[in-house]
C-alpha cells in the first residue's frame, strides 16, 4: 500500500499542468460528494405523512416508525399533530404504520359478534348497549368534513314509579380539523343529528369543540346569527358579482364597487276561513203531520140571528184537512287556512361606485350596469352613490391612462428527469473524473511496471550504467547529470533496500562477496 501511494505521488509531480489539474478538481467533486452525502445522511429531507392525529393516534403512529427505525419529525403545538418523515422512506412509512394497524380505531358501533355473556347483569348488558349505540352516533359525526374526531355521552334519568319520564340530555365533544371553525349550518346540522339518533329536542343537545367552544348555542343566537350570516352573504355575493362585471369591461383596479342590503325579518300570521257550498251535511230532517176539521158551508139569509148562530158550529158530518211540515237543518264545510310568514324582505339597497379619473366619459354607462346588475329600485328607497377619483398604485403612460398590467403565464410543472439530473448531476460527474484518473492512472502504472521488470532482469547493470553516466557528465553538461540523478532517484524509490545492497556490492568488489560466499 505504502509502495502504491508513493507510485502515485510520483506521478502526480511528473504529471504536466492540466493533468493536475484534472486530477485535483476530481477530488474537490470526490470531497464535495462525500460531503453532501454525509449532510444529507445527518439531515434527511422531510416530506409530511398524516396529520389531524389526536393524542392516541399519534402515538401509536410514532412508535410504529420508531421501531422501524425511521426518522421522523413532529408538530411541536397540541392535537391535532403532523408528522413528516423522510423523503425516500415515505413508502416504509406506510407500510409500516399499516402493519403495526396504528390508525385503526378498532371495533366501535353495533356489535353484531354477540359479545355479550349470559352471566352479565342487566345493568351491564344495558350499559354496554348504549355505549354501542353511542359509537353508532360517533361514526356519523366523524363522516362529516370538519369533523376529525367525536365522542358522545347521553344521560339518562331515573324514571319514577308514578312520575312522568323525563327526556335524556345530550353531551358531545368534537375535534375539528385543522383551524377550520364550523358554520352556524354544519352545527345546526350536527344538533339535529344527535336530536335525532336520541329522540330529543334540540335545546337537550350540548355540542362543543375541543377548546370548549359551544356549537350548539340557543334558538335566539341560532336565529340571530342566521340572519347576520344571510345578510353579510348577500353583500358579498352582490358585490363580487358587480365588481367582476367591472373588472372585465374596464380592467382590474380602476373600479371599485359595494353593495349593501337592509332587510327586515318579521313574522306575520294570518288566518282565513272559506265556506263551500257544494259541501254540506244534513244533520236533521224533522216532518210533522197535524188534522185540522173543515166546517162545512150553511146557507140561510143574512141577517137572521139563527142563520149566524148555525154558521158558526161546525156540522157533526164536515171533513177533516191535514197538515205537513218539513224542516231540514244543514252543515256546510269550511276551510281554513293558517299563514306563518318568517322569511327576509329586502326593505332597501346602497350602492357606492368609484372610478378612476380615466374613466369619467363612462361613468353614466357604469352607474346604469351597475343598477341593473344589483336589482336597484327607486321607489323602495335605494340609495346610489358615485364618484370620479383618481387611483393610487396604477401605473400610467405619459398621457396619465393606466396601464394593463401584463398577464402572468401559469408556472410550468417540475419535470421529474430535469429534478433527477439536478439532484444527481454532481455525483455522476464526480464518477467520471474519478473513472478518467483512474483509467489513467492505471495506463501509466502498467507503463512502469514494464520499465520496473525490465529493470529487474539486470539491476545491476542498469544501476552501473546510472551511475557510470553519473561519473562521466561533465561540468558543462547539467541535463546529462540531471537526468542521470533522476535515473537513480527512480531506482532508489522502486526498490531501496536492493539498491543499497548492489552499492555495497559494488563499492567493496565481486571478490570480497566471492569469498564470503565460498567460506
């Protein structure tokens, strides 16, 4: 080894310049290789793997890459966590975690199995039953988008032998995702869910995220909150559909557009009652029969007291009338009708339009679009108001217009070949330096060791004819003297020790060693 190393440092110093060169920015690249691997290797590139990991889910996923020995790091903030691990085991990670079944929330909701024992009591049984049925309320929750995680519990009250039962009440935590913060819609929605799974009202349900934050707040603050969400929406969508218009026709920045509603929130009842007369009932039908005596006609003389007197008796043989009466009474159908009104008017709306000083000529033809698009009413008390002023932060030509500003192209996509070359162009050219002085390298060895054996076969007339050439140069000559100190530079780095040994043999002379040798 000691010799190899000497036979390239040896040739490093006869090499010219751009060998040398070549040779040394090589190992620069070996070293700046070496280097950023061992960066690399000490710091790893991380990529994320999972977040909105809870407490338990965290754990149980660290400690599966943990014992597979991958690096990882973590959130260092409460729940919910993320994890990121590195770049190239990302796959090892997965595998990993599903192996060890880190994620797996394990067996919840109705228990189908038949895991119940017949020596349990029914306290337990019962218990047991509910806390499968609360599982069921849990995974209906967490389908929900801004649910991570929920956890429900129902209390349910004694039942008095005589009294009335009472209506369970409710209680449920859940972990949102993220920093996402629910709507008054999805919380609603989340009420009435448990309402419903427990066949209670709303107001039983308790409903909070994981800082304590209440979800499910009373009818009042729902209905409030309702309204300001309604209206705060309608201004934004109004506004955003006006100033889209006026970005489009005079471009973006030299038009600025609001809209405002007021509306009203009232409710009105009304009831009507209608009869039908082609619906009726008959609700009695009553005839009454009555036999009245006819007195049969008398004649006689007016005037005579005894004509009158029998005028007035009826006779024993007149005829009897008889009389019918019919009564019906009816009930006739109504109907009616209960109107319960509770949904928003639109009392009056207030428009704010503002242009850039460019744009003056248009104002009339803007506050007219505008109008329009916005639904403006004179007689309901709208208000509009607009105004030419000139725009701060455009940027103009001499003539003081402002200047479009230039579409921005969508960045291109990384391609995976130019990233790959990237990241490893510096090693493959560090193998190719390191290839070229190799091959090089072994070219010259194989030159030398040809010289080497050829000097072998008679040391001992090459390192006289080295040291003859040495005697013989003269005192002008110095490139013959050179040259032949060289020669014997070269003999002594090959082989020192023998070198040493053919100059004691030649300063003490053949005979001295012929008797050495014979004795």
């Amino acid at each position: 080894m000691k010799t190899s190393l000497q036979n390239v440092l040896t040739s490093l110093r006869e090499a010219n310049g751009p060998t040398r060169f070549v040779v040394g920015m090589a190992m620069v690249l070996i070293l700046g290789v070496a280097g950023v691997s061992w960066y690399r290797s000490a710091n790893p590139h991380m990529v994320f793997f999972r977040g909105d990991l809870e407490s338990s889910e965290f754990s149980r996923v660290t400690s599966a890459l943990g014992a597979k020995g991958i690096r990882f790091e973590t959130s260092s903030a409460r729940a919910p966590y993320s994890v990121w691990v590195e770049s190239g085991r990302k796959h090892e990670a997965w595998n990993a975690v599903a192996i060890e079944g880190a994620l797996d929330p394990g067996t919840r909701g109705i228990d189908t199995a038949g895991g119940t024992s017949a020596f349990d009591a029914a306290v337990e049984r019962n218990q047991r039953a509910d806390a499968r049925h609360w599982q069921e309320v849990e995974k209906q929750l967490e389908v929900l988008s801004w649910v991570s995680r929920a956890s429900v519990k129902a209390s349910i009250p004694r039942t008095p032998v005589l009294g009335r039962t009472q209506l369970p009440t409710v209680s449920v935590v859940v972990s949102t995702r993220g920093l996402t913060r629910p709507t008054i819609t999805q919380a609603r929605a989340a009420t009435r869910i448990v309402a419903n799974a427990f066949c209670v009202p709303d107001e039983r349900v308790l409903i909070t995220d994981q800082e304590g934050t209440p979800l499910s707040p009373s009818e009042d603050e729902h209905g409030l909150a309702g309204i300001l969400e309604f209206q705060s929406s309608y201004d934004d969508r109004e506004t955003a559909r006006a100033q889209q218009w006026l970005d489009r026709t005079y471009g973006p920045g030299v038009a600025v557009v609001s809209v405002k509603g007021d509306w009203t929130y009232e409710r009105i009842e009304s009831v009507d009652e209608s009869l039908d007369p082609k619906t009726k009932a008959v609700l009695s039908d009553r005839t009454d029969e009555s036999v009245e005596p006819v007195p049969a006609p008398v004649g006689g003389p007016a005037g005579v007291a005894a004509n009158v007197q029998a005028a007035t008796t009826p006779p024993a043989n007149g005829r009897d009338a008889t009389r019918t009466d019919s009564q019906k009474t009816y009930a006739y159908g109504s109907t009616t009708t209960h109107r319960v009104l509770s949904e928003p008017r639109l009392q009056r709306i207030s428009v704010s339009l503002l242009l850039d000083e460019s744009l003056r000529e248009e104002l009339a033809t803007a506050e007219a679009t505008v109008k329009g698009l916005v639904g403006f009413d004179a007689t309901r008390s709208d208000s509009f108001s607009a105004a030419v002023r000139p725009m701060y932060g455009l940027e103009r030509d001499e003539a003081g217009m402002p200047i479009a500003p230039a579409a921005q192209p969508l960045p291109e996509a990384p391609s995976a070949t130019t990233g790959m070359l990237v990241e490893w162009g510096l090693e493959l050219l560090a193998g190719a330096a390191f290839v070229f002085v190799l091959l090089r390298s072994l070219k010259k060895g194989s030159a030398k060791a040809t010289s080497g054996g050829a000097a072998g076969a008679s040391p001992n007339t090459e390192l006289t004819q080295a040291i003859l050439a040495l005697q013989n140069a003269t005192e002008g000559d110095s490139s013959a003297e050179e040259l032949a100190r060289r020669h014997v530079e070269e003999l002594l780095q090959a082989d020192p020790d023998r070198v040493g040994a053919l100059l004691s043999r030649w300063a003490l002379g053949e005979d001295y060693y012929k008797q050495k040798v014979n004795a």
